[in-house]
C-alpha cells in the first residue's frame, strides 16, 4: 500500500498534516460513503479534509475530492447549509500530527516515522488534551517507541 | 554506418517514439485527473500555487523526464505494466464503505440502560451548540440523518432507552452512552451520541 496522503490541519497559525481521518469516522456513522472517484493510489480513501481547530473545538473547513459524475465535491454538498465550516462533533478520539523531518519513510499508510509527534485527544469534536511525543529517543534506541 | 551506431539509432528512435507516445498519454491523463490531484496536492501543499513550484513541475521535471525516458525508454514498459496491475488492485479493493453504525456483535446489557425515555425528551436534549454555530440547529446536529432512521425504526411493541456503558467497540474509549431500543424485555439495537475518552489515552 502505498504512502497516503494526509489530511491537512490549520492550528496554532500553522497547516499541519493530520494523520487521522474524522470525516471516514463520519460516514462510518452515517452508514454511507459518497462515491468519490479515486484518482490515485497515495488517496485510498479519495478524498483530502481540511481541518481547523478553533476555540478547542475540530471544525471541517474542506474537502478536495470528486464525485463519480465529475461535478467537484464541496462542505455544502456533503453538510447541506454549511459552506464555510462544519463542527465535527461526531468524532472522538486521537488526531496524530507528525512534526519536524522524516526519520524514516516507510512507503506504507501513515507508517512514516517523524521527529516528534503531537497527539490531540477530542471527544465529542472538543479537544480536551494534548501531547508531544519526541521520538529521538526511541530512534536512538533503534526504533518501536509503540 | 556500422552495426553498433545502427543499432544505437533503432534504440533511440524507437526511445522517441515512445516518449511521444508518454507525453501524449501523460496531456491526457492530465485533462481527465487534473482537478482532483491538483486540489489534493495544494491542499496537502499550497507552495505548489507558487510560480517558481509550477516552473519546476510544469516544464523542467517534464523536460528531464522526457529524455531520461528516451534514454531508458525499456523501464518505461516495466514500469507502465506494474502502474496498470496497481490500478486493477485498487479497483477490486474499492469497495463503497458502507459499515454498520454500530458493530456487529457488540451489544448492550440491561443493566447498562439507566431510564426510559420518550423521542420528544430525546430531541430537547440532543441539540449541540457550537459558538461558530457550525452544526444545524436540530436533534444530533450533523448526525440528524442517523437518529431520524433510528427513530422511524420505533415499533408499537419497543421503549426507548438512555444507556452509558463502560465498554465500547472504539479503542482508548473510558465511555458511551446514547440510546438503545429495548424488545421483548432485551436491548434490539443502539445508537451512541457520545464518547469519553480514557485518561493517559495517549500512552
């Protein structure tokens, strides 16, 4: 399986990637997936979020993606009635954001080892705690910090 | 002529055949793809958008690519019947995702459910505020959809129900809770709307 592409995350004044998907946990939910078309194999799940995180709460602001008729996916297309932002109250769980350089690629998923990982825990769409991970240490030590 | 540069001439005439044929499968596959992969990849990297990135990959990545092609236009073929078997896997393996709402086999004690409840009570209680206000101003916010079908499956014969339970089918989960509709004295069926997450979660 090829390296996918990230979602991207505005935080803190910064665009970040984001290696976790809320919108697939939203048409989990939902119980149905659009049928976008799949151009590449770096976007299994074919589509790219874009996120923000404002007030502690996770907001959907994009998505670039295309349905199988062609026309362009939009926020208003998929949340009828919001075209800037969606609050994504649905989700729970952990947004991993890697930062700083690779260490090591790994041509897999989101397998790609980084300098440091910043962990985001939500619930409920809210973000309730944070963590950066400095993976140096586990890299010295020859690799698994699991 | 002799043989060598001969046949150095056939392999680079036929290299530029085939860098003729890349470009025009390369100008086509561009029209029909452009949009999705270019607003993916600006997504993902809005550097891109800049003239200096657009030179780079709209004229001089191209222009190398075309006579390193032409020079070893052979791994072309290789590489173009490996890109196509990819394809043929991704096509098999992209299936609609469309899992259940709520996992097969995962299923709710009696003593999880904590009081009867009517549909009215329930969509008081379930409007989720946002100070952006970026969810709808209905029962379950964007989730609306779902607990619509869930309500409409309520028969003469089913209560409903409020539950919290300690255990849940989402990993690093400390807690749910929601509603289930209860048949015949046992729990049918369930619809979570909320989630807590375990402390040290990250560990």
């Amino acid at each position: 399986m090829t390296a996918q592409v990230t979602e991207v995350l505005h935080y803190k004044g910064e665009q970040l990637s984001m290696r976790t998907e809320p919108l697939s946990n939203y048409f989990a939910q939902m119980g149905h997936q659009p049928e976008f078309q799949a151009q590449s194999t770096a976007c299994w799940r074919r589509y790219v979020g874009k996120w923000e995180i404002l007030l502690d709460r996770l907001y959907l602001t994009g998505v670039s993606a295309t349905y199988a008729d062609g026309t362009a996916v939009t926020l208003d297309s998929l949340f009828p009635g919001f075209e800037e932002r969606v609050f994504a109250h649905w989700y729970t769980g952990v947004i991993s954001i890697p930062q700083g350089k690779v260490t090591q690629y790994v041509h897999m998923g989101y397998a790609s080892r980084y300098e440091r990982d910043l962990f985001l825990a939500v619930e409920n769409g809210i973000v309730v705690d944070t963590q950066l991970r400095d993976n140096s240490h586990a890299i010295s030590q020859g690799g698994s910090d699991e | 002529m002799n043989d060598w540069q001969l046949y150095a001439a056939i392999y680079l005439g036929v290299g530029f055949v085939v860098c003729l044929v890349v470009v025009a499968a390369h100008l086509i596959g561009r029209q029909k793809k452009s949009k999705f992969v270019r607003d993916m990849m600006n997504a993902v990297n809005p550097k891109r958008e800049a003239f200096l990135y657009r030179m780079l990959e709209d004229l001089v990545v191209p222009t190398l690519a075309f006579f390193l092609v032409w020079l070893v236009w052979p791994v072309v073929f290789v590489l173009k019947i490996r890109d196509s078997l990819q394809k043929r896997a991704v096509a098999a393996q992209a299936v609609q995702a469309e899992p259940e709402a709520e996992p097969p086999g995962f299923a709710l004690n009696d003593s999880e459910l904590l009081r009867q409840v009517t549909v009215d009570e329930v969509e008081r209680t379930n409007l989720i505020q946002d100070p952006l206000e970026a969810v709808p101003n209905i029962p379950f916010g964007h989730c609306n959809a779902r607990w619509v079908l869930f309500r409409e499956s309520l028969q003469a014969n089913e209560t409903l129900w409020e539950f919290e339970s300690t255990r849940s089918e989402l990993a690093g989960v400390q807690a749910m809770w929601g509603y289930a509709v209860k048949r015949e004295g046992k729990v049918d069926r369930f619809m979570t709307s909320g989630w807590k997450l375990k402390i040290g979660v990250f560990e």
